[in-house]
C-alpha cells in the first residue's frame, strides 16, 4: 500500500522513512500533484528500474512516438536490402 506524502514530510522525517521503506512505499507530492516514488531497493532491482524508466520514457513520449510511427507507416515500405 502507498502512503501519500508531501515534500515537506519528507525532508522533516527522512530518517523515519528510510528506517522502514522496507515495510511502506510512498508517494511524494509536491502542491498536490505526485511527484516521486519512494521504492525499497533490493539486490537485483537494476534491470526492475531500467524497464520501469523506458516505460516512462515511452508514455511520456506517447503523443510524438505515435506521430512518428503514423508517418513512418504512411511512407511505405524501404528499399533497404540486407
């Protein structure tokens, strides 16, 4: 489950945080709006966080990816021979 957080929260109790995030996940906002994700860290999460940051990279992207897959479909088909 997710504890919702602001800013303020977090850098007056970051030592408490860190002590058990472990046990809870949290959510950071900032004027309402979530900001960050505070995950407990694991041996072996690298590759977890590698394809969680290139999903974010795509949905943030969504709109001008799907531009440029529309016009590279409506071009045709390449001539390039391999």
């Amino acid at each position: 489950m997710f504890h919702i957080i602001t800013t303020t929260q977090l850098q007056k109790k970051i030592g408490d945080i860190s002590k058990n995030i472990g046990e809870k996940t949290y959510i950071v906002t900032g004027r309402g709006i979530a900001k960050v994700v505070l995950l407990p860290y694991f041996d072996g999460c690298d590759d977890l966080i590698d394809d969680y940051m290139e999903e974010f990279e795509i949905l943030k992207n969504k709109d001008k990816l799907q531009k440029w897959l529309k016009k590279s479909a409506e071009s045709g088909m390449s001539d390039l021979v391999i």
